[in-house]
C-alpha cells in the first residue's frame, strides 16, 4: 500500500510539473510585436547537408513573434529534421484582446483559426499577420531552447530560410511572403538562435 502512494504522489508531482512547464503564457491587451518579420533573399547557395537531406538556403530571417500555438511532431519523414511547428502572430495578432476571440488549433501542418459572429479584425489582417512556421533547430542547444515554447511566449528567432529536399528529390518550399495562404504558405526556418522575452509568468 506504501508503495502505491509513492506511485500515486510522484504521478501527481509529474503532472504538476507539466502543468506549470506548459501552460499557456498570459499577457494583457495591447499590441505586443509591432515589427514584421525581417527577410533578406539571396541567390541560391551551396546546400546543408543534414542527414538525409539537403538544406537550401533561400533567405536569410529574423522575427518576433507571439506563439499563438505549438505542435510536436514525431511520425512521418518531416519529423525527423523538423519536430516542431509555431504557429505565430505579430502585430494585432500579438494582441491578447484579438487573439481571446479566436480559436487558434494546430493539426498536419496545418495552422486553423476560427471565430464566432465576427472576426475581431479583418480577415485580411489575420493572414499577413500571423503564419505556420516548421522549425528545423540548427544543433541540439536550440532545439533544447524551442522544446521550452509554450503558448504565449514572445520569442525571437533568427536563421534561414530554407526548403527541404530529401534523398528521393523531392522538395518541401519554404514560403518567402507574408500574405499567402493555404498550402505552400508555410516558412520553413532553419533556426539559429532563439531567446524568450521576459516575463513574470515565465519560468
């Protein structure tokens, strides 16, 4: 019986544990990224070979942004060179007041929004200002680093982006606009560093 609660008081602490490691970041109302993404395109260079695929570099990328939602990956060829997507917003997609009348999911690469009645700003506003972003994290340290994203989080990245091609040729295209949507419209990033904004509810 002793050892029973022992079981049943770890289980417990665990699930605390990954309560309070990922539960969602709250910030007030207001404009929190007012910058948009930052691309600098370039000629096709040399490819980055990782594993059994070739990395091509299309531009170099930097943003911050607020993670409007996380999805680990860990099925599938994509998985093993890209484990996790963002979906994110900047802008008045960073605002808690707009975001509090989504309902922002996550599923097979996909990013959905969805609303009630009325969108809280124009629908056209949404799609250049928020994205799906598949995340290949340049070496262990920055993945460690993305594996802490939880929603809510204002983080900035820095790196490529890249398509992705693997060993029987064919190509995953990273999107290189901002204001394009459905399939293709997704950013590949390979990510070279990452950093978190702080915050009192961050730990």
């Amino acid at each position: 019986m002793r050892y029973v609660r022992i079981i049943l008081v770890a289980v417990a602490l665990y699930g605390a544990y990954g309560y309070f490691t990922s539960r969602p970041v709250d910030w007030p109302a207001g404009e929190l990224v007012a910058d948009d993404p930052k691309q600098v395109n370039f000629e096709a260079a040399a490819p980055i070979p990782r594993r059994n695929f070739q990395l091509l570099a299309r531009a170099r990328f930097g943003a911050e942004v607020r993670v409007l939602s996380h999805e680990r990956y860990r099925a599938g060829e994509l998985a093993d060179i890209s484990p996790l997507d963002l979906a994110v917003g900047w802008g008045p997609m960073s605002d808690s007041a707009v975001l509090d009348r989504l309902e922002i999911s996550q599923s097979n690469r996909f990013y959905y929004w969805h609303f009630d009645d009325e969108p809280p700003i124009p629908q056209r506003e949404i799609v250049t200002h928020s994205s799906n972003w598949h995340l290949v994290p340049a070496d262990d340290n920055v993945w460690s680093e993305l594996q802490r994203v939880r929603t809510g989080d204002i983080i900035s990245l820095e790196g490529l982006l890249i398509d992705i091609k693997n060993s029987n040729g064919q190509v995953i295209r990273t999107s290189l606009r901002r204001n394009d949507t459905g399939a293709g419209a997704c950013e590949v990033v390979l990510v070279e560093t990452v950093s978190f904004r702080h915050h009192e509810e961050r730990s």
